[in-house]
C-alpha cells in the first residue's frame, strides 16, 4: 500500500523554540495534504489543508501564524510549530490525498512533540 | 461535510466476526466511505474504502446498502492485535472539499 512517512518520530524542544515536522508521500504524488492534531484518548482534530503551490486552509480556532505550514512539492508538506508552549504538546500526524482516484488518503506515523 | 456516527466502543472474543455499522445520513453523491485501524501513539491505517454495495480485500470487507446512508465494516475472526480504535470516515470530490472530521471512533476490544 502507500506510504506515508514523517519525520522526526519525535521530538523535545524547550519553550519558545520552534519545531519543524514534514511529512513525505513516498510512492505516490499528493496535491493536498492534511495536519491533524492528537490529544491523549481523544479522536483526530483537523488544524489544516495543504495544498501544492498555493497557501493552507486552516480550520477554525488554528493560528495560522503559529502552526506555518509549506507544501513545496508534490510530495512534501512540512509543519513548523512557531515558539512553541508546552500546551502545544501532542501527536500532530500528517495525511496525504492520492492525486488518483478514488483518492484514498494515507496517514503518517505521526510525531509526538514535547515542549519543555 | 457528511457527520458519522459510531458506536463508541465494543468487546468481542478471538475468533468471532465483529461488525462495525457507521451512520453517515448526509453523504454526498460523490463521497467514498473509508475506514481506518488506529493503534495507540500510531497514524491511522487505511482498512477499505468503497462507494456502494460491497467491498472485501484481505482483511475485512465493507457492506454499504443502496441509500448509502450507512455502512458496515466486517473484520472475520478477529485477534487480540485487532484491539483498536476503528473510524469510519466521509469524504469525496463534492465541490471540492474532500477534508476528513473525524468522529469519535468506534474503540473496540478483543477479549481472549
């Protein structure tokens, strides 16, 4: 099946640095790709749509400004989490939609970010 | 954007077939319905996706009657590894928007 990665699998950072998580469709080009966000026992949280060439979508109640997203290629997305807090502590996982139909979408493995 | 109702969790025993009925009364023309496995501290994994009637691969098969109103994902003689979180998800082409929300997931147990 298709594959997607991200990396770091996970990361500590002190309080107010910033921390950059991408996420790459291995085998199989994505125009839009997507950041969730995870906390403990509860479901996925929508924080944006990425789109190839062009700027996010995020959802509402997300920073725009805080959670800077960049979708370079056909293939890679990246996150950048802007003077982090430890509240942003979490699992953010990334999904890639399949350019093909019936576009499937695959998720990454996801990334626990810890802030200090 | 198509809601999903699920269950909210469910215990079975090694061995039996366990089936999962997602409610999506809203769906669009063009959404495909797509169930995912989610492990802890782990990124969702793709199960089967379908549009309507049925679908079956490898590990479970999906059920989605004519009114497309609902769905069932059917796992065969589940194991104690099929303890999971299980979510039912919504989403196509229509206009474009083809985002996922998800529910809250169907968190099913299996008991030896």
């Amino acid at each position: 099946g298709a594959v997607v990665s991200q990396h770091p699998s996970w990361v500590i950072c002190k309080s107010g640095t910033s921390v950059k998580i991408e996420c790459r469709s291995l085998d199989f080009q994505a125009t839009t790709m997507f950041w969730y966000r995870q906390f403990p026992k509860q479901s996925l949280m929508l924080m944006a749509t990425s789109n190839e060439g062009s700027k996010a979508t995020y959802e509402q109640g997300v920073e725009k400004d805080k959670f800077l997203i960049n979708h370079a290629s056909l293939t890679l997305s990246t996150l950048t989490v802007t003077s982090a807090h430890p509240e942003d502590s979490s699992f953010y996982i990334c999904s890639a939609r399949n350019d093909r139909p019936p576009y499937e979408q695959y998720f990454g493995p996801g990334t626990r970010l810890t802030v200090t | 954007l198509a809601k999903t109702t699920q269950p909210i969790s469910m215990d079975s025993y090694e061995g039996q077939e366990v089936n999962i009925t997602c409610s999506h009364n809203n769906i669009a023309t063009n959404d495909y319905i797509t169930w995912y496995q989610q492990f802890p501290s782990q990124g969702p994994r793709f199960i089967i996706q379908g549009y309507k009637t049925k679908v079956t691969n490898e590990v479970a098969s999906l059920f989605i009657p004519a009114d497309r109103k609902s769905s069932t994902l059917s796992l065969p003689r589940v194991s104690l590894s099929d303890t999971a979180v299980y979510y039912c998800l919504v989403g196509g082409t229509t206009s474009g928007t083809y985002k996922y929300i998800f529910g809250t997931g169907t968190r099913l147990k299996v008991l030896a």
